[in-house]
C-alpha cells in the first residue's frame, strides 16, 4: 500500500477539536474561568461586546432613523447646541431628545461636551459627507417595517413594502408613476458617486473606445467616466421614464456632445449595438437568475468580439460570508422580491454560461460599496464539440 504524504493526509482530529472549542466556549464555567483569568480577559469581554452588539443592532439602525429624519446632525453642523435648543427645534419632549442625543454619542455620531451640550462628532461628520447615505437611511422605514417578522420573512410569507419602492425592476411598466421614479432615480443618482469612484479605481478602461451603461439612470456613472476618460464615447440605456432626466444631469457635466441616450427595457428590447464595452453597475442584485442570464446573453449579442463586460456592485462573501454584503445587502435585495445578492463565483458562472471569457473578480476595498467583474467576449466561439467557430460577427 502506498503510503500517503502527511501534507495529504485528512486532518480528521480538527473537526474533534473544533468541536471541543465549541463545547468550551459554550460552558458558562469556561466562561467563567476565562473573565478572571489574566490574559483571557480581554477576549470575553471583546465576544461579550460584540455578542451584545448583535442584540442592540436594531436599535442602534433606530437612534440613527431618529437623527436622521429629525436632521440633527445637519443641524449641528452650525456649532454645538444644548438638549434644550434641539428639542425646541425638533419638536422633541426634552428628556427624550436627552436620550437620542445620548444614545447618538454613544454611536459616536456625536459628542458630549463638559458643559453638557452636544456636538458633531468625527463619524457623523463622515455620514453627512457620503452622497445619498441620508436618504438612504431615510428610506429605511420601509424595509424595517418588511422585517418586522423576521420569521415570516425568512418563510416568504411577507408581502414586502420595499418591491414597490423600487418598482423597475419589474419593467418599463413598472415605472409609470413620474413621482415615484423621481425618487429612485434621484436616490440612485446621489449614492452612484462612492460606487463610481470605486469602479474605476477597480477597473481599468484603457482602451475602450465606446461605453455604453445599461440601467444607468440619469447618467451619474457615465458623467464620473467621461470626467476621467475625456476621449471615450459615451452611451447612456434605461427606461424612457429614467432617462427623461439625464439630458440636464450630463449637461451640468458638459458631455452632451458625447453621450447618445436611449430609451427602452432591457428585459424587453435588445441592446443598442456599437459600443465596445458594456457596464452594469448594481444591476444583477435587483434581478433574479433568469433575467440575469437574459440580460448578459444581450449584453453578449451587442458587444464585438473582443468587447468587455463591466459589473460593479456589493457582493456576497461566498464561502467566506461578508458582514455587511451578506447581512445587510443580501436582505435587502430579497425585500425588494426580484433581486439576489450573489458572490463574485456566482456572476462568474452567469457569465461563463452567457460564452465570456477572461473572467476576472476584482475584490472592493471596500465591499459595501462596490466590488468589480470584468469579462471579455471571445474572439472565436467555441461549439459543444469544443472546435473553434468564426463567430457570427466575423463571418458578416
């Protein structure tokens, strides 16, 4: 019998011990013993804390829907104020404005001065500085309220609210009503920049020729690559009720001469042809497998060989699940009844199915916002027997 290296050998004394760490970290005497023992202390107080926070974490999102939708944070922004002046000004009882204001220096949102007034502190100054974040949170009301069995929601059994704030994602007949488009697209527009400036940190267009961003909006990701990359020609495709607005967006960024904007679904219509690259920035998590799949086969028919796919958006860790992406994001995109947060394998797969090639992840630095996929359409197609065809652009 062949002896089997040690680096190969199955190491099936882990999953044992593995599971005596847990016992342990399970035993209240453990525990115990660990909060007076030098040197381990630290550790159970840091579990305990973060144990806790997972407890408080809604209200935690609920101090932050408070200062919000009250602006005190804006409002601090004058200077510092004391409890009394805020809660005249917010229509607020003052010992529960105390308790907010409390509660929001402990979030680190804000400071407690020696003299008892409140100020802004350094992360609520960031928070305020983020585009969009405001009226993101704002909207949030609605998503808590599709929580607030989180049972039921997890067993489908919620009619979710949030569908209907974002009713594109169900098609061109979705987006009938102008006011309620108003407000996603203005929504999109406002927290498109963080993702923008994350993409083409990821992503590198040298040598696209022509970009065309569908289910790009007003324009805002089209005005941050014609800022940076003043010689690419630039196409804009949305819903025509979308687009109605991003003549006067992408005049403001002087691209106008530059830009053609077209109106139509891609869930209905085929894609314009021309362009030899092709974006997608937070679009697959709105939609489902099968119209992700439809949507990167028309991506593939529109683009030449050779041409490139962008997609930007949060991800989920995968097999190595992400706080934020695979908490936060990932219930979200169920709330809104169409959508999935998928990992970078998953898009992966969807586009080696959908014929691309040169299939490259590129991990965000900071995941929340964006991270980044980048694919190419082959020169040459290849057939089930694996032989190599012209593809249909090349025999024309």
């Amino acid at each position: 019998m062949t002896a089997v290296p040690a680096t190969n050998r199955p190491a099936r004394g882990l999953p044992k011990l593995a599971r005596l760490g847990l016992r342990l970290a399970g035993s209240p005497r453990v525990q115990a013993l660990a909060a007076r023992t030098p040197g381990l202390r630290w550790l159970v107080r840091r579990e305990g804390e973060a144990i806790f926070d997972l407890v408080a974490g809604f209200v935690h999102s609920q101090i932050l829907l408070a200062l919000v939708e009250l602006k005190v944070m804006p409002a601090l922004r004058e200077g510092p104020q004391s409890v009394t002046a805020l809660a005249a000004r917010c229509a607020v009882p003052v010992e529960r404005m105390q308790l907010l204001l409390q509660g929001g220096a402990a979030l680190k949102l804000l400071k407690r001065r020696r003299d008892g007034r409140f100020d802004l502190a350094t992360r609520g100054a960031a928070f305020l500085a983020v585009p969009g974040l405001e009226a993101m949170v704002g909207h949030h009301d609605v998503l808590y309220r599709d929580l607030a069995d989180p049972v039921a929601f997890f067993r489908g059994e919620v009619e979710t609210e949030l569908s209907g704030f974002w009713p594109y994602v169900f098609g061109a007949a979705g987006a009938s009503d102008p006011a309620v488009t108003a407000q996603y697209s203005g929504l999109m527009a406002d927290s498109q920049s963080l993702v923008a400036a994350d993409t083409l940190r990821l992503v590198d267009f040298q040598g696209v020729k022509h970009l065309m961003d569908v289910g790009g909006g007003t324009g805002a990701f089209l005005a941050a690559v014609g800022r940076a990359h003043p010689l690419i020609r630039l196409s804009l495709f949305d819903l025509p009720a979308v687009v109605e607005a991003a003549p006067e967006r992408l005049a403001k960024a002087g691209l106008m001469q530059r830009v053609e904007i077209h109106g139509g679904s891609f869930r209905d219509d085929p894609l314009p042809q021309g362009a030899d690259a092709i974006s997608l920035i937070r679009i697959l998590f709105d939609h489902q497998d099968a119209t992700v799949a439809a949507l990167l086969a028309k991506v593939f028919a529109a683009l030449p060989p050779g041409g490139r796919i962008i997609i930007a958006e949060p991800m989920s860790g995968g097999a190595r699940p992400d706080r934020e992406t695979d908490t936060y994001f990932a219930l979200y995109t169920a709330a809104m009844r169409t959508g999935r947060t998928r990992s970078a394998a998953e898009i992966s797969a969807l586009l080696s199915k959908a014929g691309f090639a040169e299939i490259r992840p590129r991990p965000g630095f900071r995941p929340y916002v964006t991270s980044a996929i980048t694919a190419v359409r082959p020169l040459v197609a290849s057939d089930p027997t694996g032989s190599a065809n012209p593809t249909q652009a090349e025999t024309v």
